[in-house]
C-alpha cells in the first residue's frame, strides 16, 4: 500500500451505495472536504436525507464514471457491486467496494481529525476492527485541543519563515515549543 492524502478540490470522488455503511462513509467525506455525487437507486431515508440535493437515483454509468476519479461503492449487493468495480476500472476510475478487497484499487484508513491534523491507520482492509481500535487510541492521545496547537505552530513557523529563518532553525523552534508546553510528554 501506498499512503496518499486526496485534495476533494482537486479530483472529483463520487459514492454509489445505501445503508449505514453508505451514510458513515459520505459523512467522513464531508469532513474531508468532499461533497460528492451521491448515485443510489433506492436509497434509504436517511441516506437520502443525508445525501440532499446531490442524491441521483440511479446507479452511475460510463458517463458519470467519465467525470469521477474515485468511486465508493457499499451497501448495493455482490452483483451490482461486482458490476460497478469493473466498469469504474474500465473507465479508469479509482474504486473501494466497502468490505470486498478484491474489488478494492484502494482502503480509506480510519481517520483521526484535529483541525489540520490528520492521523490515520490502515491495515491494507486485512482488519478494520483493528484499525478502528488504534484509531481510538490516537484520539484519546491527541484530544480536539490539538487543532489549536496545531494553529499555534502554524503561526510560529509562518512567522519565522517570514522573519528569515532556516528550516533547521523553525524546526528547532517548534520542537522546543513542544518541550515547553508539555505537548507531546
């Protein structure tokens, strides 16, 4: 595997599919930046609700797939699924079908979230509960006041580099930013 974080501003991811797995996996989306084209054919109240105005319901075509660069797929069944994976691929699109690793060219890890901060673990798909448990963890070691420690070395290192100051020295000054405040014992 191949770690890579996605800009949602810079290509285009779309989600076919229904149930909870389908609404956890638009919200985490959405708090990634995407707001993507939702395709479900009949999708449940909730997922509609959730979906809004940018709910199609149908599933996607070699149309729709021409203007996408990622593609989600859950919740619609082993041969529609199936089907979809292998029309995103012959379109070269990027596709996860939730749980189903063959059919999978990538794994969303699990997400851990401080403002700016973004940590994640991934197990390849091999244990999403393993996964899930460690990202836990992390979210018990870095509580949501990391997005503003996060803003305040931001701020220093914007302030230095503007001032004329090395990498070296940035680098050194954020570390013992760190030290002082007790940051990361």
């Amino acid at each position: 595997m191949i770690p890579l974080a996605l800009d949602p501003a810079r290509v285009v991811i779309a989600l076919a599919g229904n149930g909870p797995l389908a609404v956890r996996r638009l919200t985490q989306l959405r708090e990634g930046g995407a707001d993507p084209q939702v395709f479900s054919p009949e999708p449940d109240g909730e997922f509609a609700a959730l979906a809004g105005d940018r709910l199609v319901r149908a599933l996607p075509d070699a149309a729709d797939l021409d203007k996408v660069g990622v593609l989600y797929v859950m919740g619609l069944g082993t041969e529609a699924e199936t089907a979809l994976a292998e029309l995103a691929r012959q379109r070269r699109v990027l596709v996860n079908v939730e749980d189903v690793i063959p059919l999978c060219d990538f794994h969303s890890p699990s997400v851990v979230r401080r403002g700016d901060l973004v940590m994640t673990v991934s197990t390849g798909g091999r244990s999403p509960t393993l996964a899930s448990l460690l990202r836990q963890r992390l979210e018990a070691l870095f509580p949501e006041e990391w997005a503003e420690r996060l803003r305040t070395i931001a701020d220093l290192r914007n302030r230095r580099r503007a001032e004329g100051a090395s990498m070296s020295d940035v680098a050194r000054e954020t570390r013992e930013l760190i030290d002082r405040e007790g940051w990361l014992p």
